[in-house]
C-alpha cells in the first residue's frame, strides 16, 4: 500500500487521456513561464530600483533649491544689518527739539516711491544736501543723514536705501573761487 503518489500529468499519461508529446510541450510551457516570471520579477526590481533613485535625485534637487533660497534669504538679512548699523553709526544727528520752530520753509522735500517727503532741517544742512556732501538714507519708515561716502557705501548694499544723493555740483565750487575769473598765463615762471 506504500505506493507513489502521482502528479497529475503522470496520472492523465497512465490513463491514456493524454500523449506523451503533448504532456513534454505542457512541460516545456510550464518551464518557460517560469523563466518568463523570473525575468519579469527582475525588471520589475530594476524599475522599483529606478524609480528609487530618480526620486532621491529629485529630492537631492529640491534640497539644493531650498539651501540656495536661505542662502539669499541669508544674505539679504546680513546686507540689511549692514545697511542698518551704517546708517546708526554715522547718521547725523538733527535737533529734533528745534523741529517745532521750524516753519515749512525750513523743511526739504524729496520724493520717495512717487510721494512727496520732507525732512525738516536747518538751512547749512540743507544746502549740503543739495551740494551732495550730505545724503537722505531710509532706515525702516524714518529717514536719515549721512554723509556722501558713506551714502555710496550704503547704495553699494542696497540701492533703495538711498533716497537723496545728489551729485556735487562743479559750478558751486567755482563760484566760491575767488580767483575763478582771472586766466593763468602761459609764460608764468615760478
């Protein structure tokens, strides 16, 4: 009673229900389907494996995106707090108790985003901002004087913190020349 127990295609070849031949090409097609599976996991290995790391590339962009826009961030915070501790160090102070005696006249206007701004300051001042020795800078929403230098200084960080620098005038500085009208002559020996 020990007997063998019989696959399924040796029991139908026993039973005469079917040939030789076609149980060989039955096998043959069991074998290539499994070899066709083996491949197939294998590709579908390689696409997991693929599309793994296409995804880190992307993230490793991504993350290189993200560094570079702190980085800017970074530096627009480090350019503002050099623009800010210019400005405090070097500003000149105006006598803001003496700004109630002053009337309209005593004021400078300039333009600041197309609106009309004035800075009420005494009149030397005043005319040393139009000689461009002095500048009006913005620190937040007040507005400061510095002096020239450091107004390029400041442009050279950023431009939209200099609201006023004028460029010195060349004809002022000949007009305060006393000796302006009189020509040096040619044959003039030392």
């Amino acid at each position: 009673m020990s007997q063998k127990k019989l696959s399924l295609q040796d029991q139908l070849l026993k039973a005469g229900l079917v040939s030789s031949a076609q149980a060989k090409t039955v096998k043959t097609e069991k074998h290539k389907q499994s070899q066709l599976q083996r491949n197939n996991k294998v590709q579908q290995a390689d696409e997991a494996k693929a599309l793994a790391l296409k995804a880190q590339a992307e993230k490793l962009e991504r993350d290189k995106e993200l560094n570079k826009l702190k980085q800017q961030q970074e530096e627009q915070k480090q350019i503002a707090a050099q623009v800010r501790q210019l400005i405090e160090q070097h500003r000149i102070k105006i006598d803001e108790n003496a700004v109630d005696l002053y009337d309209d006249s005593h004021a400078y206007h300039f333009t600041d985003s197309n609106k009309v701004k004035k800075l009420f300051v005494p009149q030397a001042l005043r005319e040393q901002i139009a000689s461009g020795r002095l500048a009006i800078v913005k620190l937040g929403k007040r507005y400061e004087l510095v002096t020239a230098d450091i107004a390029e200084k400041i442009k050279a960080r950023n431009a939209a913190s200099v609201i006023v620098l004028n460029e010195p005038d060349s004809s002022r500085v000949e007009q305060n020349d006393a000796y302006a009208g009189y020509e040096i002559p040619d044959d003039l020996m030392w």
